[in-house]
C-alpha cells in the first residue's frame, strides 16, 4: 500500500481499477481489499459497501473542490473545476454511470449535485407565490439536468471531439443565456402558427 496516500483513497483506487476490468455487479467486497492490499475486515473500518466508495469518490474527488469555490461565489470557475474533474477520470465516470438501480450512480450523484446547487441558491429569495419553486425543488432540477448533460457527453459521445472546457462553456452557456435565445414575441409567433385560425386571429389581436 502506498503510505502517502491514505487508505480511503487507497480503498478508492483499488475500487476504480476494478471498474475497469469488471462489472460493477460482479465487484465484491473481498475483491476490493485483495486489490488494496488490506483485509476485508479492515475495509469495514471504512466503508459499509461499494455504493459508500462510490459516494465517497464523488464527494472527494467532485463536490468537495467545487464546494470551496461556490463559498466565494466564483460559480463558474466551479462549474469548470466540475467538468475538468471528470474529465481526468472520464473512463471510471463512463462505467459508473452504467450503474443503475437502487443507490445507482446517477441516483447519488444527484444528491450531491442537489446539494451544490442549494449552496448556489442560498442567497436568493424564494419568496415566491408558486409554492413549487423553492430552493430545493430548483436545485434538484438543475442537478437532473445537469448529470443528464454529463451523460450524453460521457456515455453517449453526443458531443463528438469537443474538449471538456467546450462542453463546459456550451453548459454554462445554455444554463445562462438559452432563455434569451427566443424572444417573447418570437415565441408567441409560434405558438399562434399551430393555432386554429380563429384563435390564432384573437391572440394576435393582443
């Protein structure tokens, strides 16, 4: 075992390589401690099963540096920390988001990105009327579309050869400036053109 690092990391390691060899199904417990030199009692020391490796990697490796950033609001240096982070590792990212079912990946990566995005929001007022919008109903939205926006460019290549930063810019940019993209009077062009011509008359008249 490497003595500079410490063995959560260590554990983590010997967890990632396996993952790139084998299922995550057919991974077990003695295999992750036979790969990281330990015993399998003395992996319980740090973690309850391979789904606490999996949020332990995304908290260390992700949510923790982007977290020191969001502190001093410096949004989208975090934002490109985020998507730097996994593009070093982008081939363990690739398999861990074939995990699926009950503790799946996305599943925990979704409350961790939950999580970012109410530390984004804590400063803004939710005062809303609607009492659906709140902080932790738009931070869970952004979290589901942001990793279903990492999936499409880890998984399923939807962005050719851009680089991370691309991708990144092409997020944050969709994330700020889409919604100025159409203007409201464009947008209610075209909604009158699937109208019936009657009702497409009277809304136009306003």
């Amino acid at each position: 075992m490497d003595q500079k690092k410490t063995v959560h990391e260590t554990i983590a390691d010997a967890f990632k390589e396996l993952m790139m060899k084998r299922d995550f199904e057919k991974i077990t417990v003695k295999m992750i401690a036979a790969q990281a030199g330990i015993t399998r009692s003395r992996f319980y020391n740090y973690f309850q099963d391979k789904y606490e490796i999996l949020e332990w990697i995304i908290r260390h490796q992700i949510s923790e540096k982007v977290s020191i950033l969001i502190e001093k609001e410096m949004y989208m240096e975090a934002l490109r920390l985020m998507f730097s982070c996994i593009e070093e590792d982008k081939p363990f990212f690739t398999k861990a988001f074939r995990i699926h079912g009950q503790n799946g990946f996305e599943e925990i990566l979704g409350q961790e990105f939950t999580n970012l995005f109410v530390q984004v929001y804590k400063s803004v007022s939710f005062d809303f009327p609607n009492k659906v919008i709140t902080r932790e109903n738009t931070a869970g939205y952004q979290a589901l579309a942001l990793i279903m926006y990492l999936r499409l460019w880890v998984c399923d290549g939807r962005y050719g050869d851009a680089s991370w930063d691309e991708v990144c810019d092409a997020y944050i940019f969709m994330l700020t400036q889409s919604n100025s993209m159409i203007s409201p009077k464009n947008l209610l062009e075209a909604i009158t053109e699937k109208l019936p011509h009657p009702l497409r008359h009277l809304l136009g008249s306003h």
